[in-house]
C-alpha cells in the first residue's frame, strides 16, 4: 500500500461524485483516506453520505442508508428525530459508510479570576446561554474588573455570515442576541431578543414575539423589521453558511425573492410585535438556524450591497444588541467592551469592561499572554498550547469536543479497469 498527501485543490481531489452513483467508476485516485467532517448539525453531516451526494465520492448509493437520512430530515419533532437518529446509528455501525476516529478536541482557556458561578461549558464554537453578564472577576492590581482575551478584530470584525459564533471571534457573542437561544448541549431553550416563540406541529411555521423595549448599542429600537430585514439580506449574501442557507431557503417565495420577481421573502410575515416564519417545505434545523444568526440593525445595513457585505463600513465598529458593546477600537491593537445599560437582562455578573488583542485561529502569543495574566478567556485547538498552559498555576484548561469529526474514508467504487 502507497500513501501521499494531498496537495492543491482538495475539494476535486477528495470528494468529486462518479457520474453514475451506483456503479462508479471512482472519479478520484484513492482508496483509503484520512479527512474530516466540519458539521453545525448532525443531519449536515449524514447528508454527506446519500447517494449522489456532491462530496460522496467514496460510498455508492444505498437504499436503506438514504431511507434513513431522508427519515432525520423529515421532522422537527425532538422525540421523533431522538428514534431516527438511533436507528441510522445502528445501521451505521453494521455498514460503515467511512470509519469514525474521533472528535477534534477545543481548549478553553480561564483564568482563576473569573467565577462562572456554575453556569455550565457548552461549545464553545457556538451561541450558548453562557450568561457572560453574571459572571463575576476579582478586580486587578488597580481595582479594575477587566476581564482579558483574545481574538480581537485585526482589520475588522467578521461578520456572522460564515462563522455566526466562532469560538475564535469572542466578539460575535459580546455583541449580538439572536432570537432564541440554546443550552449548552445547543438545544434550544428559551427566548432571546424574542420574549417567546411557537412551532407548528408540523414544524411549516415558526411564531416568534418579539421582546418589548429592546434597543440596539446606538438606542435605537430592535423591532420585527430588523428581523425580516435580516433574513432577506443572509438570503443574498454568497458566502452564507450551508445550514443558515437551506433554513432560509425553505421559506414560502425564497425563490422568487433571490430571482428578482418579488421585493421580499413571502414566507416571513410581520403581525404586530411578531414575525411569523412559513416554510414551504421543513428544516429539522431551524431553531437550530434562530439560535445561531442574529438579526442585524436594518438602520445601518439596508443601503448596503449583501453582494459585498464584509465590506460595508458598519463591520468596522457594529453596533449590536448584546450584553456588551463597544467602547473603544484600535484596529490591530486592541479593542474595549463595556456593559450595555439599557441591555435586556440586566444579571447580576461584576464585569465591568472587556478587552482583547487581536488574533486569529492561531494565536502565537496566547501562552506568553497568559503566563503573564494578560489572558482570563480564550480558545486554542492546539494541542501544544494546552499542554503549556496546563503547567501554568493561575489558569485552567477546560477541552471539549468540537463537532469536527476525523474519518477514514474508504473508496467503494470500482475503478475503470475493474468494470
């Protein structure tokens, strides 16, 4: 047996589909492989696996495997998708589409200052209810309860298109509510900048009451028209995430609105203090979607191209709904969070401000920073930063599984020479 990396265009390489998906022949050059699964949801990560599926280059079509992924997106009902996922399991482990390793491990990182008051870890890749405004901080050396990370804008805040709540873009979370939100396993809980919400039995419709007195960072109120405008300004931006795309595109008149032959999304009604989501056809993950992606502040984004969004000037100091806001931005050097007064849940935390450093996925300086206790919170997925920090007697490390699943995958079509 022969290995190599893979090297250049590996999404050709890895997951190009034979035209027939039945019986081949392989339309990529390998016959194990070792790759991975980034996945929001579980359905995402089944659905790689259906027959003609455009990244299943390895596994031909299976009857029973696609009755039983068709069966997890065929409802919204917790118990119910609870009994399809199990069966699907099972199935998967008498088949074995691909061979399941392990999970990517995460890092949180927290200083001993910091007292969650057991409010418990969830993702941290994701919106959770972490209830950072009940968190309390024992004050520093000049009576300050400041509370330092990292992942700071470089060039300007990422906006939630792509990545809604990255644990690497602590800011996304400072900064916004989304309409409902989850606990930590992401299961969804309460409402959020909504006071309530309603699912139809059959899951078409998705009722949300907007919560009274609600205003952005700028003061201005946060009402059901930011809400539709929102979901129609994602629907046209390209680089939207998959799972927040299909949910949309779910919606009664989504096509017609991407096409140009309506002015909004039909499937998004305004009743009042509510916003009342159809759906011509059901997305088992769209709380999932509501829990994920905030709703942004039509006043400053609709004379905005969502062709272009990350370029609007609003992502250079956005103006949000969260329990935090900006106070001050020096783009690559730092920037400052203050509690928000007039925020909804008021808690009952001590943290007064928030500062961070700028610093992508990778933060080369994060285990100098917090030997030297510039760092109460941050991430890493480095398993080397973890092993320094954890030597470091001011600091805990707490690891979780990312939903980023590490495969083999073994190639089970033919090639040409074997038809």
């Amino acid at each position: 047996m022969e290995f190599r990396k893979l090297e250049g265009d590996l999404t050709t390489l890895l997951w190009t589909p034979p035209a027939d998906p039945i019986k081949g022949p392989s339309a990529v050059d390998w016959d194990l492989a070792y790759a991975g699964i980034s996945a929001l949801t579980l359905h995402e990560f089944y659905n790689r696996f259906k027959g003609g599926a455009s990244s299943n280059s390895h596994t031909p079509t299976d009857p029973k495997l696609d009755e039983l992924i068709d069966k997890i997106n065929s409802t919204a009902d917790p118990n119910e998708q609870k009994e399809a996922f199990h069966e699907l399991t099972r199935y998967e482990n008498e088949t074995l589409p691909a061979i399941p390793l392990y999970h990517q491990q995460g890092f949180l990182v927290e200083s001993k200052r910091i007292d969650r008051k057991g409010i418990p870890y969830g993702n941290e890749q994701f919106a959770y209810d972490w209830k950072i405004n009940d968190w309390d901080i024992e004050p520093d050396k000049n009576g300050k309860r400041i509370m330092y990370t990292n992942g700071g804008p470089a060039q300007f805040f990422e906006a939630p298109f792509v990545n809604p709540a990255t644990s690497t873009l602590l800011y996304l979370k400072l900064l916004f509510d989304r309409l409902i939100v989850s606990d930590e396993n992401l299961t969804p809980k309460k409402g959020q900048l909504a006071s309530d919400y309603e699912v139809s039995e059959g899951g078409l419709t998705i009722e949300f009451t907007i919560r009274e007195g609600i205003k952005w960072h700028d003061g201005v109120p946060i009402t059901p028209e930011d809400v539709k405008f929102t979901f129609e300004y994602y629907a046209k931006v390209p680089q939207l995430n998959a799972v927040a795309l299909y949910t949309i595109s779910c919606l009664e008149g989504y096509e017609d609105y991407v096409n140009g032959k309506s002015e909004g999304i039909k499937g998004i009604v305004i009743e009042g203090n509510k916003v009342i989501f159809h759906f011509e056809k059901l997305d088992p993950n769209a709380l999932m979607t509501f829990s994920q992606w905030p709703p942004l502040p039509k006043h400053l984004l609709k004379d905005t191209d969502p062709l272009q969004a990350q370029q609007a000037a609003y992502w250079q100091n956005p103006i949000g709904s969260g329990p935090f806001k900006i106070e001050e931005v020096k783009m690559n050097n730092y920037v400052t969070y203050v509690r928000w007064d007039d925020y909804w849940d008021k808690g009952n935390g001590n943290i007064e401000k928030i500062q961070s450093y700028p610093s992508g996925e990778s933060d080369p300086n994060l285990v100098v920073n917090a030997e030297a206790g510039r760092v109460d919170y941050a991430y890493t997925k480095s398993i080397e930063q973890a092993s320094a920090i954890e030597q470091i007697s001011h600091v805990k490390l707490i690891s979780f599984d990312q939903i980023y699943t590490r495969l083999f995958y073994v190639n089970k079509f033919p090639t040409k020479d074997e038809l």
